[in-house]
C-alpha cells in the first residue's frame, strides 16, 4: 500500500471511529526534509490524492497546509518519529479537562499507553506555544493531548500513530464508564496502573 493509500485508509477510520469530525484532525509523514501533510480543512474521512500537501521539514508557513503544520514540524525535528496522526478523540478530550495526565485502567491499554501527559496550555490551535512545548512530552511516550482540544500520536507509520490514538480512546472510554459505575474500584485501578 502506497502513502496515499495509507493517508485515504487511516482518514476514513478516524472519521468512522469518532475520532474526529467532518472537517477536523490532520494527517502527516516525514520522508527526508520533506513533510506530507493534509489539506486545510480537508475531509480526513473522505480524502483524496489532491488533499495530501508536500512541504519542506524547515521552511515559512504554507497556507495549503493544515494549520497544526507548525506542530508536526515540531514534533519531527524534536523526535524520531516518520508519522503523525493530530485528533479530536471526545473521551479523551473530556479527561483532559479533568485531569492532569491520561493513566488507562484497562490492561490492553496500560500495554500500549502507560500514560498520557496534557499540555495545559491558552492558545492550542497552530500554536508556536504548543509547537515549541508539546514535542517535550513524547520524551517516553508516543502520544500527548492539548487540555481541551486534542491528542497528537507518533510512530514509524500512520497506523502505528492511529493505533497509539484509538487507544487512548477506547482507554479514555473505560476510565469514564468504571468512574461512571463504581468510583472506588477506578480508584483502585489508578492506583494499581501507578504502582506497576
């Protein structure tokens, strides 16, 4: 599967999944200096090969390009990673409000998330802010949320960055359903996922 393959399937899941709404979330990969990212308000659920924009890793602003550019470029110069996948995931946008990190109760997503850091910061949307402080917490961690607005995933490829994103979902799913049902065993929980 070629990388806009990649892009079109990865989209259309996020948007399926709830990830996402209709205009919302970017989608980008690293190959050498050269960052492909999604459109400007591009449909992640409905992409085409024309909503795919190819910039340079250093360069000005590109109006094309989804406004979080800043961000991705951030994010690749900061870490190793080929992949970025930015969403709107809502249970984990709820948490993120609540909460000063993101710690699954569950044991599949303990396995591929031990916790989730929140930047807590005023302006999150393209921000210099976010892109200068956000790149620091994927030091351990392949996935951070912007308090209130979204999560950032990264890895080798876009699905290992939308595996890292749907997680955090399902995650953030359980955490409010056992909060929801029985307060004292998510306390428990927290506390054992802490303690591991």
């Amino acid at each position: 599967m070629g990388l806009e393959e990649d892009f079109i399937k990865i989209g259309r899941e996020l948007f399926i999944r709830g990830l996402i709404a209709s205009h919302s979330g970017n989608l980008s990969v690293k190959r050498g200096n050269e960052i492909l990212i999604t459109r400007r308000g591009s449909m992640l659920g409905n992409l085409t090969k024309e909503d795919i924009v190819s910039v340079l890793l250093k360069a000005d602003k590109v109006e094309a390009a989804s406004r979080e550019l800043v961000v991705h470029r951030a994010i690749y110069q900061a870490t190793s990673a080929l992949a970025c996948v930015h969403a709107h995931p809502p249970y984990a946008i709820a948490l993120s409000l609540i909460e000063n990190e993101i710690i699954p109760i569950d044991e599949e997503g303990a396995f591929y998330l031990p916790r989730v850091p929140i930047l807590a910061i005023e302006d999150t949307i393209g921000s210099e802010v976010v892109a200068s402080q956000l790149a620091k917490l994927f030091n351990g961690n392949k996935i951070a949320m912007i308090k209130g607005h979204g999560s950032f995933a990264i890895g080798e490829t876009l699905e290992e960055a939308y595996l890292k994103t749907s997680s955090l979902e399902h995650s953030s799913q359980i955490i409010h359903l056992v909060k929801t049902v029985s307060p004292s065993l998510y306390h428990q929980r927290i506390l054992r996922m802490k303690n591991k």
